[in-house]
C-alpha cells in the first residue's frame, strides 16, 4: 500500500494507507508460479517433499492474499491490543475498524521512528538491553500465552517515541498458534529455560503429533541437547525454533505450519533486538 497522513474531524492525526491498483493481479499471478515452481521441485528433490516445498508454497501465498484485505488487518490489531493491554514499554496504535475497508485502512499516528533508527533509540533515554528485554517479553507473550504473535517483526514495524515506548506496527500478518502446538511451544520454552534437554525433546514430539510418535527419544535428546549448546542463554531465543525445525526434518517429520510460521517471523525478531541492543 501507499501511505498518507491525514487528520479526522475530531482533530486526531491518523495514518491512512490505500492498496496499490493492480496488486491482487499481480500477486494471484507470482502465486501460481511459486506454487508451480515448488511442485516441480517436489518431484526432482527427496529433500523439497520431506519438507513439504508445495505446502510452503501455498502457505505463503494464502498469506500474502490474507494481507491484501485490510479489514483482516483491523481485526489483527484489535485482537493484539485487547490480549496486550498492559505490556510494559510496549504499545499498540489503534485501527479505525469503522473507517476501514478491503483496500483503506486509517491507523491512529504513532510519533516514532524505526528502531533502527540509532540517534531515536539513544534519544529515548532507556537503556537499550531494557528496550531489547521488553520487546523479547512482549514477544514471547503474544506466542507462548496467548498463541496471538505480530509475524513480521522487522525493525521497520518497531518503532520507538521519545518516551522509549515501542510500538508495533502493521498487523497484516499475524501468527495463530493451534492449542496443541501451543502447549508444545509453552515446554519447550520451560525446556530451554531450563537446559533440560530431555524435556525439550518431548515438547518437539509433542509439536510434532502423530509423527512425532515415532521419533527415538534417545536420539531425539541427543540432538535437542546439540541445539542447547548451539543456543546460549537461558533465555527463549528466536532463534530457536529454526533449529527445532531442523531437528524435526532430520528425523524425518515435517514441521507443522504453525511451527514454520513462528520460525520466520523469528528470524526478524532477532534482527531487530540486534538493532537495538546488538
């Protein structure tokens, strides 16, 4: 979309951003040849269908169409701002759900600059490994209590305002977590906090369902403790979850689509607590 700034009769500043014309055709177009290019991939690689390529494909596109609808995107935010009300350091703009249609979409103005933004952050006057802390919090709440988490992260959707406050912005993708995954994700977290190898690897058959159920927990431990090594911290790190997934994909299981979603919304997120407190 392109966006404008506007104000409304009642004086509020508001962001308002309007769908470029053309942009379902294109994107129903790329779709197709993505999911094409990924069918063909499947039939010339073992590795492409172990972890299920097409599925991907098609995933990504039903994602991307899902972010063309704006209204889609005000529900987004309603959904995060009621389940995150009291977030320390962290907030949420309000979408004009009223105001709103498949293609305009008017979001309350945040006075913010990226996080990437060097002299914003210092200007802020809060200690950057807070800033990076509370986010990560934030973070790990939105996944793992309310299975409801801002997928693209990016330091571009992080912006900060001159009381250190950090808003998330844009919520045309969002992440939903199904109860099972969650109560998975949720030992996994008490895992790696705990450096318990052997709880994580039963958190990762649990992810993984009834394939899952014929992974050998002996060798599935010995892999989970690799991770644990490779991931310092006691901490949940984003990055975790792609190392998870390779785990899986080693033992012959494919990931869930929860998993794959939450792993690439991780990888931004660690780019951007680097932005701030690297």
């Amino acid at each position: 979309g392109v966006t404008h700034r506007a104000v409304l009769r009642d004086g509020r500043r508001v962001i308002v951003k309007v769908q470029r014309p053309g942009i379902e055709e294109s994107v129903d177009r790329d779709g197709r040849v993505l999911v094409w290019a990924a069918g063909k991939l499947e039939g010339q690689s073992p590795a492409a269908r172990r972890v299920g390529v097409t599925a991907l494909a098609q995933e990504l596109v039903a994602g991307i169409n899902e972010e063309l609808d704006f209204t889609r995107e005000a529900a987004n935010n309603r959904i995060m701002r009621l389940a995150h009300p009291d977030d320390e350091g962290v907030a949420y703009p309000e979408i004009f759900a009223d105001l709103t249609t498949r293609r305009l979409i008017v979001m309350e103005e945040v006075q913010g600059r990226s996080v990437s933004d060097v002299s914003a952050v210092d200007r802020a006057g809060v200690a950057r490994e807070v800033l990076a802390g509370r986010l990560m919090d934030s973070f790990l709440q939105q996944v793992l209590a309310n299975g409801v988490y801002h997928a693209d992260p990016h330091p571009g959707n992080i912006l900060i305002d001159e009381q250190g406050v950090l808003w998330f912005i844009d919520f045309g993708a969002v992440g939903l977590i199904d109860p099972v995954t969650l109560e998975g994700l949720q030992q996994m977290g008490l895992g790696f906090a705990t450096r318990d190898p052997a709880m994580l690897a039963r958190a990762v058959r649990r992810i993984a369902g009834r394939e899952g159920a014929g992974i050998d927990i002996a060798s599935l431990e010995f892999d989970t403790g690799v991770v644990l090594t490779d991931v310092q911290g006691g901490g949940f790190d984003p990055r975790a979850i792609s190392e998870i997934i390779r785990v899986l994909n080693r033992h012959g299981v494919s990931a869930p689509p929860a998993l794959t979603v939450l792993a690439r919304a991780g990888r931004p997120m660690d780019g951007t607590l680097r932005a701030i407190d690297n």
